[in-house]
C-alpha cells in the first residue's frame, strides 16, 4: 500500500458544509433485543467533496446512508443539511430535500421499474428539475448529453426497457439520471459490487467526472478500501456502527492507528507477498 500514492485526495477543510451528523444513531428492537445498527457517529461532509464509508458487511454503513437519504428516521442524534437541522417530516418536505440528495444502488436490476421504459425514466428526471414544459426537442437533447456523458447512445436506447441492458449500461444509465437531475449530494452504495473489473474502473471514472463537472458531494459506500484510498478525499472507517477512524486517504491508509483498519489493509491480497490468512483463522474463531 506504500508504494501508492492518491490520485485525487483534495483538502476540503474550508469548503462550506452540505451534510453534517452529530451523535447519529439508529437502533432496531427494544428491551433486551435492542440493536444499534449505527452508533453515535459524528460526520462532517463538504461541498465537492469524494467522500468514501468503508466497512465490513454489517458495520452499519448501509443503515446510515438510507439515514441520510431519509429512508430511515434517526433514533438518536441529529443530521443537517447546508449547516441547519433537517426537515423531513412531511411528504411535500422529503419530496424537496430529494431534490438535493440522490443515490445509485448496489443492484441495477432492482432499481427501475420493469413497466417504464428508458424514455421514461429519463423524462421524469427532466420533469423533477423544472423542464416538464420544455419542446419535446429539447428534451430529447437533454437525453442525448445525458446518455452521452457516460457512453452511451440514445438512439439506441430509445424504447428500450432497462431490463434489456446488461448490468454495466444499468448501473451507467443511472449516472445518467445523476447528470440530469444534478442533485447537490450523491449517495453510491456499493455501485461497483455487481459488475466487472472493467465497467468498475468506467463507473468510478464517471463518478469523479461528474463530481467535478456539477461540484457535487459524492458519499461512496463500499467494503473495498483499496478503491476508497484511489478515490475519495476523506475515509471513514466503520465497525459495530461506529466510526473507528477517518481522515485523508494517506493518513488513515499509510499509518492507521484503529486494529479494524489495519485488519482491513492486511487483508488486501498483494501479488509481490504471500496470503496472510491469520485474520481468517481469527474471524472463524470469533464466530
């Protein structure tokens, strides 16, 4: 891992804040079965900035961004929004604090309707930025940038189900939304999961285009810290719901200070060495 350097790591520490955590905390089940999934954790996350979660299965860092997305009320804790408390508690308020938020999920083949076609979903998202009204040509302009911007060809894709894509043109045609609705945050969890190496690379090269293309805060959820160190400005580490560590790329990555994160880096595969399986032999032990 040393002998990398960053390729993209920038210092936002005086870049205005858009979303902000302060002792988030959500719990399921109560009494004696009571679980904190997420457990008092503190964020800062600024304007333009590469933000990466990096966790284990089960760490939390799945429940926290369905948090910040509004998809789950916090328990405890509270989250802001561009520096004030945020307001969710009806539908006309959620519908508007989306219009500022937006995600791309793990699985692509779960996150269309199969009874819209591609046509479809692109024009709901021309009509939640303003341009119901807008010629049909410009519309269809729009759609053609869009498709564009991440490779692909609308004329192609016109008329099209989602469902007739692979997963690569899926996850590709979300981004696409993204460039049209250009929401202030993005929220990626595990985008990459379900796709080869190669669209891999593409989606995270269009990510960070889009990012400093729109000035976006992109908040990417993954389990792969070698991918977190290539991409992000800041990292937080999570485990048991809690954040063990965070900080620049080279900082929490070169000299991690938290057990969890150096486990996380031991366990990265290196050709040039031999496999240390001990944390597997630990793991099956806890277990």
């Amino acid at each position: 891992m040393s002998e990398i350097k960053t390729q993209n790591a920038k210092d936002f520490t005086d870049a205005p804040l858009c979303l902000s955590g302060r002792g988030v905390t959500k719990a399921f089940g109560i009494g004696e079965k009571r679980k904190l999934a997420v457990d008092h954790v503190d964020f800062d996350f600024h304007e333009g900035e590469f933000v990466s979660i990096v966790g284990e299965s089960g760490s939390g860092k799945t429940t926290l961004s369905k948090m910040l997305l509004g998809l789950l009320n916090v328990t405890e804790g509270q989250i802001l929004f561009r520096g004030k408390p945020r307001d969710i508690s009806s539908g006309r308020k959620k519908r508007e604090y989306w219009k500022g938020i937006q995600a791309i999920f793990q699985d692509p083949f779960s996150s269309y309707n199969v009874f819209h076609k591609i046509d479809s979903v692109l024009l709901d998202c021309i009509n939640m930025r303003g341009g119901k009204h807008l010629p049909k040509e410009k519309k269809i302009e729009m759609m053609t940038e869009a498709c564009s911007f991440v490779n692909l060809k609308f004329a192609e894709l016109t008329n099209k189900y989602p469902f007739e894509l692979s997963g690569g043109q899926m996850q590709r045609l979300m981004i696409a939304r993204i460039f049209l609705l250009r929401p202030n945050i993005l929220l990626a969890d595990e985008p990459t999961s379900m796709i080869d190496a190669c669209s891999r690379a593409t989606i995270l090269d269009m990510l960070l285009k889009l990012r400093d293309e729109t000035g976006m805060t992109v908040i990417f959820i993954t389990h792969d810290i070698g991918l977190a160190y290539y991409i992000s400005d800041s990292v937080y580490i999570m485990e048991h719901g809690k954040f063990v560590e965070a900080g620049a790329p080279d900082k929490v990555m070169l000299t991690p200070e938290a057990p969890y994160t150096k486990r996380l880096i031991s366990d990265v595969p290196k050709i040039h060495e031999p496999w240390d399986l001990s944390t597997v032999d630990l793991l099956q032990q806890e277990a």
